[in-house]
C-alpha cells in the first residue's frame, strides 16, 4: 500500500497537483447533499456516528473525498485561487457493506480533482493521469471506458425516455430495479444483472440524446485522448453511481475482468457540486482510485509479492560486541543514501557475513582492527573481492558500484 501511495504522490506532484487532508468525517449533509441521497452510498452505506448528546448534527465517516474537498474548496476560499484548483488526497474511505473481495468497510483511494477548469482537455490530461498511475503501479494494460452522460440541459429529456422505455417493459425488471426507476432511473443502466443487461442492450443510449455542446465537449475530449495516445472504449451504458456528475463519466478495469467489483477507479466530471454545496457555479472534475483494488490486481496477476529492496551493504564486524561501530557505520551509509544494515547480533563473523548473503547484500563492510586507521575492509559480495577502504570514502565507494550494478537505485549524495 505505502509503495502505491508513493506512486500516487510523485504521480500528482510531476502533473501539478497539490495535497490536501479532509476530516475522516464530516456532518452527514456534506455527503447527503454533495453525493445525493437516492444513492446506494448516502442510503446504505454511510457510517453515521451516534451522537455523543443531543446536538442536533450528525456526522458521518467520509464514503469518498469529493464532497468533502468541495466543501473545503469554498469554506476557504479557493474561489479567489487561480483556477484551476488542482488537488489531490490520498486516504482511507468508509462504506457500510457487507465485506467481501473488493469490497471493504475501510478502502484506500488515490483522488485527484481540478475544480475551475470546463475541460476537455483536462478531462483527457486526468484520464491520461490515472492511465499512467495504472501502468506505473504495475497493472498492465489497464481497460478505460468512456461515456458522456450529459448536463442539465440535455439530461432530463433523456431521463424521460428512459423512465419510459423501462416503463414499457416494467415485467422484466428484477423488484430491487422496479424500486429504483422512481428515485434514481439512470441507476438502471448500469445495473449488472444479467436480465438488466439484456434489457439494457435495447435501451435508449444518452449519447444519442446529447446536447450540441455535451456532445462537441465528448468530441474533443476523445480527440485528445487520441492525439495523447491514450485507449480507451466507449461504453454508453456507464453512469456513475454518484448524482452530481456531469458530461464525461469513466472507469478503470483490469484487462479481461469486468463486474463492479473489480473496478480499479473511476472518475468524472461534476460541473454542478460547487454550486450545489453553497459555491459559486464551477466546473470540475476528477477521480477516485481505489488502491485495495489495484493490490487485488497485481495479486491475481501473479506480481503481488513486491521484494524489499536488498541492501547495499551489511556492515559486520570481527568483535561480536562492537555493535556501536556497526551501527555509526551503517548510520552514515543511509544518510547518504543508501539502503544499509547493521549486523546488531553477538554471533560469530561467519554467520553475520552468511545472513548478509541471505539479504542479497551487494557488499558486506567488515569492521575490525583497520578501524583504528580509520578505514574497513570491502568485500563485494556479488563479485568475491575484498579490498582495504577508508572509512569516508565508503559511501562513495558503494555507492558507485551499486548504481553501476543496479539500475534505478538511486546514487548516494555524497
Ligand atoms: P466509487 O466512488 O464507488 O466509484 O469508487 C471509486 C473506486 O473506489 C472504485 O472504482 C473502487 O476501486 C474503489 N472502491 C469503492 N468502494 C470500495 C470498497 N467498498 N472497497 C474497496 N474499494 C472500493
């Protein structure tokens, strides 16, 4: 997880998007009003935490970072920022549900969003972004699906329609469908229900209902994920769970899988939350990567198991209880740089210079008499040599060598 994180962060950092930390919870009325409250998430799934007296608030844990950030975006002012805001959050959610593969009471996501910008082209940048986090985090081929679901110009004739042609074919829908084609209709679509999606293969597609400007948004949002070089799939059938998006809708699978439970993240745009939460009409948009989902991936994928990195020196030593020498030289290896290991046990030099071969050590800085003429002695592991060094031009020494031999490590500073 905290490798991932690592990804995520230096991800955001290199696209200019800067880190901010929301409370765990807030009062229940950022997520009722901000995620809306015909969705599974507001009705089944928020922790409501028991009020401790008879305040009249309630709060819940947070089910996802959007609301919250929007919430913070206008509490502070971030209006008055140049736009547009890009942030980022990395941090546990909380959903009530029975737990299952994929699907966690408390799951990590990677968020991203950039409020104040219309798009497309930062629809495409952050489609692009999440592509690349996939990829670097190891999940080859990572499958992205696309779809426009419209603004409220063009929205609520579709919704019409739709409500209609379910209505024509009320006997095929299973009663949990039948129950929410009255308060959250395009819901349906996405239902994965073998009989819904029978049905759904006929139902009318929003992309065919777009307005002239939600469709020219999707046109050009498309071109630029083509001129980016980015794949991607329509799916006409995706919606997202969420009520305050708007125009461009995607998800993240893992090559080969498909079904809600597998989904790696998913993320759109929400031109409509600002303003519904008490700010000035703002466009935006973002995503939300659930991490839990992308170690499950690589897992199935057989590359689950990340080795730790081997060290570039064990430093041992003759005098089992010379632990203090050990220990200051391994110190100034990792300040500079380098990843390093004291042998700390009393046992003999043998078995301190095997367990370093264990480790993969690539070098084994043996501490003894030479100490004294401030120098070690240097055995390269990996080659079987061993010379005299001086103790400050150790670090440079390994550090050389090690880069030499192992790429992508990086060079101590000094
Ligand atoms: P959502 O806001 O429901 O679209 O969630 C965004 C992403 O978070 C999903 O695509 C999943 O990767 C992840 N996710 C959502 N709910 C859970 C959960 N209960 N357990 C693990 N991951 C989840």
């Amino acid at each position: 997880m905290m490798r991932l994180e690592g990804i995520a962060a230096e991800i955001a950092r290199r696209y200019g998007y800067r880190p901010i930390e929301t409370p765990l919870f807030e009062q229940t009325a950022v997520f009722e009003r901000g995620i809306g409250d015909a969705t599974d998430v507001v009705e089944k799934e928020l922790f409501r935490l028991a009020p401790r007296t008879d305040e009249s608030e309630s709060w819940s844990l947070r089910p996802e970072p959007t609301a919250g950030i929007v919430r913070a975006y206008i509490q502070h002012g971030m209006q008055t920022w140049p736009q547009p805001v890009k942030l980022m959050l990395i941090g546990p959610m909380f959903r009530y549900d029975r737990p299952q593969a994929g699907r966690y009471r408390e799951f990590w996501q990677f968020d991203i969003e950039a409020i104040g910008d219309p798009g497309p082209a930062v629809d495409a940048e952050i489609i692009e972004l999440a592509d690349r986090f996939y990829r670097e985090a190891g999940i080859q081929d990572p499958v992205i699906f696309i779809n426009s679901i419209g603004d409220e110009a063009c929205r609520p004739a579709y919704v019409t329609e739709l409500v209609a042609f379910y209505g024509d074919h009320l006997d095929r829908l299973p009663p949990p469908e039948r129950d929410r084609l009255a308060r959250n209709p395009l819901r349906l679509l996405d239902s994965k229900d073998p009989a819904m999606v029978e049905l759904n293969a006929t139902a009318p597609r929003i992309t065919d209902h777009l307005c002239e400007a939600c469709a020219e948004h999707f046109a050009a949002v498309r071109s630029h994920l083509d001129a980016l070089g980015v794949a991607y799939r329509l799916d006409p059938h995706l919606v997202r769970g969420l009520d305050y998006y708007t125009r461009t809708a995607f998800e993240v699978y893992p090559a080969g899988v498909a079904g809600q439970q597998s989904a790696l993240g998913g993320g759109g745009r929400y031109d409509g939350l600002v303003e519904l939460l008490g700010g000035r009409p703002t466009p935006a948009i973002g995503f939300g990567l659930g991490l839990d989902r992308v170690l499950l991936a690589l897992e199935a994928a057989g590359l689950g198991a990340i080795a730790d990195p081997s060290p570039a020196a064990v430093v041992v030593g003759a005098d089992p209880a010379a632990t203090a020498d050990r220990l200051r030289i391994a110190t100034m290896l990792r300040a500079a740089g380098l990843v390093a290991r004291a042998e700390l046990s009393r046992r003999k030099l043998g078995k301190q210079l095997e367990a370093a071969a264990r480790d993969r050590a690539h070098f084994a800085v043996i501490v003894g008499d030479e100490l004294a003429d401030g120098q070690v002695q240097l055995r390269d592991l990996e080659a079987g040599t061993q010379k005299v060094v001086d103790v400050d031009h150790l670090a440079r020494e390994i550090g050389r060598a090690h880069e030499a031999h192992h790429h992508g490590v990086a060079a101590p500073s000094s």
